[in-house]
C-alpha cells in the first residue's frame, strides 16, 4: 500500500462516535467537529461532538456497571490489562500512524509513547493483584483494626493532545486495576488515539459500561455537569494549570476526590563537573522528546559560567542537525507543533529574549507555508527576566542562562511557581545529593535526561499539581480506605 493509502486505511478503521454503555453512538442531535494534520493544516476525518447530556449519559453508564465492575474478580481484571499491553504492541504500527496524523510527531516517537502507554497497563495488571489491606490488635487489647481497600468509584479523567494515548493510560490502567469505572474526555486535537484506545480495551474484553469515552469541543460545558454530579466519585486531569486550577474549584463542590498533572517549567543544571557529552545527550532527550511539547520539557538550562558556551555549542550542533518535516516521513526527527496559536507562542517567547539581548546559535524562526513549523532553537546569554525563563514554552527552544555558584544555581531552579522535574548534571556525589534535596520538584533526573517510568511515582509540587500516576503510589489513587474497629466480645 502507498503511504497515503496506509493513513487512509488507518483512519477509516477508527471508531468516530462516543463510546457509552458499551455502545458506540453519535452525539445527540449529530455534531461533529474535524481533526486536523497539524503537519499540514487539512482535515483528516470528522468525529462526534458530544452535548452536556451525552456526558451525563457516560456518566449514566459508568455507574451502573460500577458495582458489578468492583466486583469482578482481580485476576479477570488484570488479564483485560495484560491481553490489552500484548495488543498495544501488537497494533503499533498503525497505532503510531495515526498518533502522528492528529499529533505530528515523528514515527518514531509516537511509537516511543505507544510503548510507554502499554507499560502502565502491564504495571496495573500487577497491581491488580497486589491490593490488600491489614488486620492488627489495637495498642489496649480491646478490640481488632481491620482496614480495606475499596475502589473510589466513578471517576471522569480528561486528558492532553501531547501525548494523546500515554495520559490515557496513565489513568485508564490504574481505574480498571483498582474496580472503578469510568468517562474520559481527550482533547480535541487528538480524539482519534483515545477512540482507538477504547477500541483495543473492547477488544481485550473489557465489559460495557467500564470506560466510557466522549470527544468534544466545548470542553467546559460537557465536563462541568459530570463534575458537579454527586454520583462522581473522582477527577483526574492532565494539563495546564490555568485550567487545573478551574477544575479543582468546581471539584470542591462534592468535594471529589482529585489528582492533577499539570503544567510543569523544568530547570537543567549542568555543573562545572559534569561529563559534558553526557549533558548534552540528557539535554536532547529532556528538550526534543515530542519536541518540547511534554511537561517533562527541560525548560530553561543553567550550565556553570565555565562550561557554559562549550555545551551550547555542541547543544546546538546537534539541535542543527535534526530535520524538520511532516512525521510520517522516513528521515524527520522533529515534526509540527500542534497548532498556530501554540507555535506563534513559541516565537512570540524567542523574539522576547532575543530583544533583551540572547543571542540565537541556531534555529529562531517559524518555517513559512503549510503546517505548524519551529526550528529546533539554541538561545544563549538568556538575561533573568526574559519571559521564556519564567513561562512553559512547550517547543523545541533551548535557553541557556549561567550560574556561578551552587547556591545560585539552586535558586534560579526553584525560582518558578511550578514543580515538576528537574534535571542534575554533575559526578560529584555530594553535590548531586546537595543538590536534589533542595530542588522543590515531585521528580529529577540525576545524569539522565528522562524520568517517566511506569514503576515509579510520577508527580509534581508546588502549582505542578498534586497526586502520583504509575509506582506503588499510583494504585492509591484509585482506593478508599475503610477501617472496621472490630469488637470480638
Ligand atoms: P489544556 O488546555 O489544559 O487542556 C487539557 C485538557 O483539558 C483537554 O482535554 C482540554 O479540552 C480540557 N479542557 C480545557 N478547558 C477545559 C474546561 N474548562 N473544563 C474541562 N476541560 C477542559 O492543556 P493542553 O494544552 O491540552 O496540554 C498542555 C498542558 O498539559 C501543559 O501545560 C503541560 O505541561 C500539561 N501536561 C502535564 C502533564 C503532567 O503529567 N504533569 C503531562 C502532559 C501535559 P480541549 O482540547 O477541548 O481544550
């Protein structure tokens, strides 16, 4: 088949339409809204837009197969997890496909998501098996502690377009392992890889009702009615703050239950003792990993003032090198931002800082003609005060800024109201220690330009958010604790 016969095969094959109750259906009065190729700015296919009372009719069937849901056997739910790990590899290629389509990434790092999505499901269908709880004598003697994990209930998860299947899963994994059930709401510029999602969950043998899935455009109006009803038992969102922080507001009012991955400003501190070459491959994969576009970004670089225009240097050598293009082409490293408004940003924060005196190695401009293109950029003497410092850039922007001494370099990292990550560059054992006690992040990455891994505790402080997805902590999301003070006579 050509290539273009592939992407149209492959987009036929989706599911367009709201999965409810196990039934697949178009939106109440029919809507639909167009996906776009951001790597070309033309419509790929339609899909349904929901009403506000199609998602209370997702939330209709999430509760009603909750407590049958709860009731399953761990093992029926883990082996639904595990068939749905095998199958995510089974379908990558055309998975990976259609996640470039709608998102734009190169081929190769959608295939890199797919792999990190499926790992969540494998590390649930784990977990699913390992929930428990504990019995134990009370300090006086007089009566037995018995406590049990329960699952919180209806949950309603609303998910990015940056990585359109992996903060799926992330969610999705633990609610199955846990007994819960649940509505999810992607966004809208990548609708497709959630549908398809819920397509291989089906498929895996996951009962009606279980997930739930409603694609929208007018995000507010369809999610406020699900949030502010009393049968919801939780809310778990990945995005920006701005809206992390509406959402917790309207989530006081029943006073639900939350997790919230937000928006993150990640600080890159490579110390005069750093192994150089090493930096600078740590630094590629925490800035161009879905070209900047992860919360995970390495957002700002503070390099000691010794080293500083060495690892720029070869910074942008290698930023230089990669090719730009649409990501389903063989040879592309780095594809489209998602859209215009996102990429005018981008160039909006490099003119800042070049205006207030950064110079730019290489890259700095927007690429004329279809699609939504910025050239992988190196900025170097950033001053403190130009706003691509302080604020997400969410692209394939590197501003490096120096520092001179430890302390320094410890404050201009925690010098942001955000706490994600950080990265520490440095063979100093001491130092390194010193360093990532007093960074105020969830997570960092200590020589190494990656955090995210389905078995650790993934998370942020501060306006970053609140909660952990994957790691022994991730389960607990998903359960209530109830403690029966037992009285044996
Ligand atoms: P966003 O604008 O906050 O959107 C995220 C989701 O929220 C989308 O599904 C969006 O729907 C929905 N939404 C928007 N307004 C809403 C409202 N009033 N009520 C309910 N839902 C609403 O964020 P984004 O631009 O898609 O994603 C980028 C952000 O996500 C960045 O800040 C990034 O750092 C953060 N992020 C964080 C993590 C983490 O784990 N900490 C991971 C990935 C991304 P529409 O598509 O319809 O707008």
């Amino acid at each position: 088949m050509s290539s273009t016969a592939t992407e149209k095969s492959v987009l036929e094959s989706v599911p367009k339409q709201l999965l409810i109750g196990g039934e697949w259906r178009d939106a109440s009065g029919g809507a639909t809204f167009e996906v776009e190729d951001p790597a070309t700015g033309l419509a790929l296919c339609s899909v349904a837009d929901a009403t506000p009372e199609d998602a209370l009719a997702a939330l209709d069937a999430a509760v009603a197969a909750q407590a049958g849901w709860a009731a399953t056997p761990p093992n029926e739910r883990s082996e639904i997890l595990h068939r749905a790990f095998l199958a995510l590899g089974e379908q990558a290629d055309e998975l990976a496909l259609l996640m470039t389509l709608e998102m734009g990434k190169a081929i190769a790092e959608s295939r890199g998501e797919l792999a990190y999505a499926a790992e969540f499901f494998r590390w649930f269908s784990g977990e699913a098996l390992r929930l428990d709880g504990y019995y134990k004598t009370s300090g006086n003697g007089a009566s037995r502690v018995l406590v049990m994990r329960q699952p919180v209930g209806p949950c309603f998860f609303i998910t990015p377009w940056n990585f359109p299947n992996a903060m799926g899963t992330r969610k999705i994994g633990p609610a199955i392992a846990a007994g819960c059930t649940m509505v999810v709401k992607p966004a809208q510029q990548t609708p497709l890889s959630m549908l398809a999602l819920a397509r291989v969950l089906e498929e895996c043998g996951l009962p009606p009702g279980v997930l739930n899935v409603i694609t929208a455009t007018r995000s507010g109006d369809v999610s406020a009615p699900v949030i502010g009803d009393p049968r919801l038992r939780k809310l778990s969102f990945t995005g920006s703050t701005g809206i992390g922080k509406k959402l917790i507001a309207q989530a006081a009012d029943q006073v639900l239950k939350v997790s919230m991955e937000l928006g993150g400003n990640a600080p890159f501190l490579v110390f005069a003792d750093a192994d150089l070459d090493a930096a600078v491959e740590g630094a590629m994969l925490a800035k161009m990993r879905n070209m900047g576009e992860a919360c995970t970004s390495a957002n700002r670089f503070h390099v000691h003032e010794s080293v500083a225009r060495e690892f720029a240097a070869k910074l942008a050598a290698r930023m230089g090198a990669l090719s730009l293009g649409r990501g389903t082409e063989d040879g592309v490293d780095v594809g489209p931002i998602i859209d215009a408004t996102q990429r005018d940003k981008v160039a909006e924060l490099v003119d800042d800082a070049v205006a207030r005196g950064a110079t730019c190695l290489t890259g700095g401009t927007k690429r004329e003609g279809a699609g939504y293109f910025f050239e992988p950029t190196v900025l170097v003497d950033v001053p403190a005060g130009a706003r691509v410092l302080g604020e997400e850039i969410f692209g394939p922007v590197a501003p490096v800024a120096t520092f001179s001494t430890d302390e320094e370099a410890i404050a201009a990292a925690n010098d942001t109201e955000y706490g994600l990550v950080a990265y520490v560059f440095t063979r100093d054992l001491d130092r390194a220690f010193k360093v990532c006690e007093a960074l105020e992040t969830g997570m960092i990455g200590l020589n190494q330009g990656i955090v995210s891994n389905a078995g650790a505790p993934f998370g942020g402080v501060k306006q970053s958010g609140t909660g952990r997805e994957g790691g022994n902590e991730g389960i607990a999301e998903y359960l209530e604790t109830k403690y029966i003070a037992l009285n044996l006579g």
